[in-house]
C-alpha cells in the first residue's frame, strides 16, 4: 500500500527521527484513505524512518468529515476537516512510500467501514 508524504524531508531532522524509532518501534500516523492510496497528514519524517529502517507505520485513517486538529500543512488553518486537507492539496503528493502491509489502528471520528 502506498503513503504519499506531504512534507520535504530535512536530512537532520530525519536523522532525529530513526533515532527515537529504533528505541521506541512503529509510528503511528494520521492519514486520509483516497480508495488508492494514504494522504499522510502528519509525519512525512517518520514515513521515511520507517521506510529506510524496514518498518512499516500504523495507521489511524480520517475521513472527509473528521476534525484534524493538529496537522503539518502549515497554510491550512487548524481546526480542518478531511476534506479541508485533500482540497488544499489537491494532486501535489510528490513523495510516496510503499509498504506490503499497513497496520490499522482504527478509524478517527466516524467509523467509515474500513477494514484494516
């Protein structure tokens, strides 16, 4: 399954980041189910920990209507709904990271029927 990153990676910063993981394990990160693929809404660092470090994150899926409160678009204003955030990006994921499996955690406001 693919996560598309929303968020340029800072090298130091990632450097920070697969040293928390190595001692705390998986992340879990918030992210939009398009039907295709996860619109991650937060941790762009931690996917691409993940990815170099061979694990794969958890996920707590949002949908359109869920209120994000806390997010890393810097120029959408907080709170956001789910939909709020895929219109603002509208087709700009330009980093993406596959993993064979991802590990759910639920769903985020309304339940939407998805099974991880």
């Amino acid at each position: 399954m693919r996560i598309c990153a929303i968020n340029e990676i800072e090298q130091e910063h990632l450097n920070e980041v697969i040293s928390e993981m190595k001692i705390m394990g998986e992340p879990t990160i918030r992210a939009y189910y398009t039907g295709e693929q996860y619109i991650a809404i937060e941790g762009s660092h931690r996917l691409a920990a993940c990815s170099l470090l061979g694990m794969t994150p958890n996920v707590i899926e949002i949908n359109e209507d869920t209120e994000i409160m806390e997010h890393d678009v810097e120029d959408l204003p907080t709170p956001a709904t789910g939909r709020d955030f895929m219109e603002y990006l509208g087709n700009t994921t330009p980093w993406y990271y596959d993993f064979n499996q991802i590990k759910g955690k639920g769903t985020e406001g309304e339940n939407n029927g998805r099974q991880f």
